[in-house]
C-alpha cells in the first residue's frame, strides 16, 4: 500500500518489479501510470503503448527486483496478440487516432443533447424526458467519458481530463472510474474472479452479445423507475 503514491511508486511488469517514483513526472503519458500503482501493470504496459516500445520493455534503469513465482494472466508473447495488434496499428496510424472532427463534432452534439435532456428531466420528470436522459447520459459514458479516462480523447491533457471528467456529470466519479476500469478491468477482460467490472452494475450483460444496444436501454429505464419513484414521494 505504501507503493502506490506519487512519492514512493512501485509497479509489476512482465514479473520485474520497477520503482518508477522518478519517472512519473516524465511519463509521456501522465499521470495515467499511477492507476496501476503498486500492483501489476502488465496489462496497461503491452495496450497502452505500440509495439516498437512493448517489444523493447520496461527501461532496466528502473528496476529494482523481480516477482516470485509469478504467472502471467495472458500470453503477451502469443502470435495472436502480436498480430492483431499490428493489424490494429496498421489500420489505425498514430495522426489518426486523435484530433478527428468527427470525434469533436459528436462530443458537442451529445453535450448539447446532455443538458437539453437535463433540463426536460428536472422540470417534466415524466417516463419520457427520463428515458431521453438516460439515452443520452448512456452516450457520454461511451463516446466522451470512456476515451477521456483513456487518456485517448486529444494530446491534450487538459482536454482529455474534461473530457474523462463527464462521467462526474453523471453522478459518479472519474477518479475511481480509472483505478477499477484502466486497471481493474482492461488487466484481465471479462475474467469472473478478477475483473472488477463484475463487482458493479448488470455483470452479467457484459457476457452477452451486443452490449453497446442493450445498455443504453437498461440505464434509460433504470432512471425512470428511480424518477417515477421521486416522483411519488
């Protein structure tokens, strides 16, 4: 516990122990490190960064010891994960990943349709204007909050933490949204005993087929049945 500050930062990669205390201020990609402090960062390592850096590893500089006895979750080293990973950034280039349009043209219209389903849910409070809310506060989650806590909305950091930040709109909280889903999550997908998603809302719907059209439905009712039960009191 005492390894996952900003002052004394120790993370797992690989089954090498790094204390990379020094290198958080320098990171390239900010303060993302820390929401693997202190535990096993596998995982955020090989899908955060490309290939020509995963390939090289972790810089020898940093590290300090090695895991004992330890077992990786996943086959890093698999010629399946390699080439759909190449597959994935040849398809993708790095001056395409980022600054897209089209990507801001969608967060305003859904920001706009945010505040607009807002308003008609504070001053209707009807099945319809709640429905309408949770529709659209269901896209935030997915097109604007989710790549913001990413750290992939811009190259701007500021940028990309309002954008991580829309989630605190919605009434929860962004700062404990990337410890349980950077790191709780993307380590180990779908896994039953370790995947800290299943410990939250509707686990079993994330084993099912099409997910991103089922959601959207159950979080539309599920704030109407709480605004019809505001509603009676």
């Amino acid at each position: 516990r005492q390894m996952c500050i900003r002052d004394s930062c120790w993370i797992v990669i690989h089954g090498k122990v790094y204390d990379v205390t020094k290198f958080v201020p320098i990171h390239p990609g900010g303060s993302l490190i820390m929401d693997g402090a202190g535990g096993d960062c596998t995982s955020m390592f090989e899908s955060y960064h490309p290939l020509y850096i995963t390939k090289k590893g972790a810089s020898e500089q940093y590290q300090i010891g090695e895991v004992r006895d330890y077992s990786p979750f996943y086959s890093w080293d698999g010629q399946f994960y390699q080439t759909v990973k190449s597959r994935v950034e040849k398809a993708l280039p790095m001056n395409k990943r980022r600054y897209s349009n089209v990507l801001f043209a969608k967060c305003a219209i859904i920001l706009t349709l945010y505040f607009i389903s807002l308003y008609l849910y504070m001053t209707k409070l009807n099945i319809w204007s709640t429905l309408f809310y949770g529709l659209v506060c269901s896209q935030v989650g997915v097109n604007i909050m989710h790549d913001g806590n990413h750290g992939a909305f811009t190259n701007n950091k500021v940028i990309t933490w309002i954008a991580g930040a829309t989630l605190d709109l919605l009434g929860s909280t962004s700062v404990v949204y990337k410890r349980s889903h950077n790191f709780g999550h993307h380590g180990c997908v779908n896994h039953f005993e370790l995947d800290r998603s299943f410990d939250t809302t509707y686990p079993t719907l994330r084993t099912v087929s099409y997910t991103h059209l089922t959601l959207p439905t159950i979080y539309s009712v599920q704030i109407s049945v709480v605004a019809v039960s505001l509603k009676k009191k």
